[in-house]
C-alpha cells in the first residue's frame, strides 16, 4: 500500500510540547540524546590525548573509534526488538546505567586493550537505545509529527556533539582527559534513574492525560497483544533506507571522529583553538536536525505525501553535503576548511530525522525494530569509516583522500535516496500521512 496523491485539506499541526503531557517524554529524551551523543563522540576530542599518553596510531585510534560501531551496528536490529519486548521504560533505564557505566570506566583504562573493551561496552548499550526511544516516541507523539520530534531530539544529540570538543577541552586543561569521561558516566547513570521515575510505556497509563491527547497518538497494543512482526515485509521495505543511512553515517562519522585531528595535524591547532573550531563546525547540526523535521513535515501536511516529504529533505540534503564537502578534497586555508565543513554538516543534517521518522511512518507498531533495521546502517558506517579513514591519513600524509571518498559516498546516497520507494507495513490505522514513507 503507498501514499495516495490526491492533496488532503490543510490541517494545523498537533502540538507537540505545549499543554501535553508528551513535552515531557520529549524533553527527557532530548537530554538522553544529548548525553549519549556527548559521551559517544568526546572520545575524539580526548583522542589527541589519548593518542599521545598511548602511543598509538592513527589506525590504532581509528580502531578505538570503530570498535564501538562494531557492537552497535550488530545489535541494532536486536536491541530494538528487545526494547520493544520490555518496553522503553524498562529498556532505557538498563541502557542507560550500562551506557554511564562503560563510559565511567573508560576515565581508567590503561592502554588500547581496555580502551577498546570500554568502547565495545558502550556500543552493546547504546546499540538499543535510539531504536527503544523511536518506540517510546511512537507510543507518545502523533503521526504528523514524527519529522519534528526526531529533528529536535537530533538536535540534542548534535548539541551535545557539538558542545563536547568545548567542554571536554577545558575539563582536559582542567583537569586530565579522564575526568571528561568519569563526570559523564556519573550523569549518564542520573538520567536513567530520573526517567525510570518519570516515564510510562503507554499514555494511557498516565494518571490525569486527557482525552483529548490519547486521541492524538496511536494506540499501540502491549508486547503480548501485537502479532508477529512481519520480518521479510519489513526488510524489504527498510533495507533501501539502510544503505541511505549508511552514506549519511559514514560521513557523519567522519565528523564525529576526525575533524579534532584534522584540526590538530593539518591546520596545527592547538587544544583551545580546535575544541573551539570543532564545536563551531558541530553546532549547525543543530539547527540542520531540527529545521529538517519542520520542513519534511510541513510538506507531508500538505500534500499527504510522506515519500515525497522525506525524499525532499534528503536529496536537499545530500547534495548540499557533497558540494560543500568538496572544496576539502584540495586543503583549503584553514577558514575556507571551517567554513566549508560547518555548512556541510548544517546540510547533511537535513537528512536526519528524515532517516529516523520514515521507520514511524512506515511500521509504527514494530518501529524499534525498524529503526534498529535502519539504523544498522549507520553502525555499519561507523565501523567502516573510522578504520578506512585513520589507514588513509596514515598512508597519504593527508585527509584529502577520505574527503573525496566522502563525496563520492554522498553522490551514492542521493541517487538512492531519490528512487527508493519504502511501503506501509502495519496493521494499525494511524494518522495522516503514515499509509507510507
């Protein structure tokens, strides 16, 4: 079944934080991005640091960096059909005390052998939690707003992204590069208890929620009330978004991982200067994220379109990435590099919560394991493109090689993007504009 083309009346969006008890649920997961994504990228910031207390390698930190992927790509699919099994209140609080754990205790590993043990760690305990929220997110918000959500909740993750080269830099200077990890672990492990304590799996559950806001989002059945998820349905429909994802998380981690090192190595910043430039670079996602959901949404609104929304969104994106990333192929002086990666992340986030919102549109029923299906993309990025990368600048000199692999990836992604064609598989009758994606 796909999206019909006849153009529905305009309707006004349904609100999404204000006089809701869903603001809630969206603000604890909009510091639960920002925590995971700080604590999962301060790594590159330290890294310097690490580099030179260990002695490593670009490859050596570039296999650092993967091995996180490498558990989290393999379990995504995994982790959201167990997140879905327990239910998000349950899943997110154990994810998010083995999360705070795993980054605590690597403020004290003591060579590459634990380093890479506290990063498989981390990755086994986060490999579920995006898919587990996109399941809590589909019990609590509406359909017409499920480009929205994921753009602000995204928009968290980047601000954490992009807050943490600043912050971590100066509690390095403060203090040592270890304590950047032991102080976010301790809050990691806060905020799994404060959302134990706030959350329920169903809003129905919610003493005191209106009528009117169960009216506005899908009743979605408990774990024992659903039928089977329908595992070959959803992998035809998923898997084209998958490898779209992948183009977008291979250059995402480059982001993440590399631009500290850019900094440092080629354009010889010091701490300071690059924690500051990363963080200026970073924090365009930001806004990219959640100026992505508002317009792929106001798009579905008015045509009834979710394909054509999210397509819209995507190639915009992609291909603005591509052509700002270029300029990087030659090494730029180091203000065209800042000024050039900086719009290049702000556009390839555009795509973001496209990638997240089409499982909601698509299988909101089962949407922790189709996010976990779509999202393997993006793990399987990270395990490939740190590694390639950090071999490439050790074999080259340079990062003008993995730029132009970059570019050449983003060309890939937009093609695809442009023809695939995901379908609706869910017994649920829900809102507009979720018939397909």
């Amino acid at each position: 079944m796909t999206l019909t083309n006849d153009r529905p009346p305009k309707v006004a969006p349904t609100p999404i934080l204000f006089h809701r008890r869903r603001g809630m649920v969206v603000v604890l997961l909009c510091v639960m991005y920002f925590i995971a994504y700080f604590d999962r990228n301060n790594i590159a910031t330290a890294g310097p640091s690490i580099i030179k207390e260990f002695d490593l390698t670009t490859t050596e930190f570039g296999l650092a960096a993967s091995v996180f992927a490498i558990f989290y790509a393999t379990l995504q699919i995994f982790g959201g059909w167990i997140g879905e099994k327990i239910g998000p209140r349950k899943g997110l609080l154990i994810l998010g005390l083995l999360w705070g754990l795993s980054t605590f205790y690597t403020g004290l590993v003591t060579g590459l052998v634990t380093l890479l043990i506290a990063r498989a760690i981390l990755g086994f305990s986060e490999s579920a939690t995006f898919p587990t929220a996109t399941q809590a997110m589909s019990r609590w918000v509406p359909a017409d707003r499920n480009g929205l959500v994921q753009g602000i909740v995204h928009s968290a993750s980047r601000l954490g992204t992009a807050l943490a080269p600043i912050v971590v830099a100066a509690i390095i200077l403060w203090q040592g590069w270890r304590e950047s990890f032991i102080y976010i672990g301790i809050l990691s492990m806060a905020w799994a208890l404060v959302w134990f304590a706030l959350f329920r799996d169903r809003p129905k559950d919610v003493k005191g929620i209106s009528d009117l806001e169960l009216s506005e989002v899908p009743d979605i059945p408990k774990a024992a009330q659903r039928p089977p998820v329908p595992w070959k349905r959803l992998i035809r429909s998923i898997l084209p978004v998958t490898l779209v994802d992948f183009g977008y998380g291979w250059v995402a981690w480059v982001f993440f991982t590399w631009i500290p090192t850019l900094l440092a190595t080629t354009y010889k910043q010091d701490i300071e200067h690059y924690g500051l430039l990363t963080s200026l670079i970073l924090v365009g996602g930001v806004v990219g994220d959640t100026l992505g959901g508002v317009a792929s949404d106001r798009i579905l609104r008015r045509t009834g379109n979710a394909r054509n929304a999210r397509r819209t969104l995507l190639l915009i994106g992609f291909i603005g990435s591509l052509l700002c990333l270029a300029p990087l192929v030659f090494t730029p002086p180091l203000t065209v590099a800042v000024i050039a990666l900086a719009f290049s992340f702000f556009v390839l986030e555009l795509t973001n919560a496209q990638l997240w919102a089409i499982p909601m549109d698509v299988a909101p029923t089962w949407s922790g394991t189709a996010s976990g299906m779509m999202n393997t993309g993006f793990g399987i990025a990270g395990i490939l493109s740190p590694i390639v990368v950090g071999a490439l600048v050790q074999v080259t000199g340079g990062f003008a090689v993995p730029f132009a692999l970059s570019v050449a990836i983003l060309v890939a992604a937009a093609i695809l993007a442009g023809v695939m064609h995901p379908k609706k598989v869910d017994p649920i009758d829900v809102p507009l504009g979720t018939s397909a994606a």
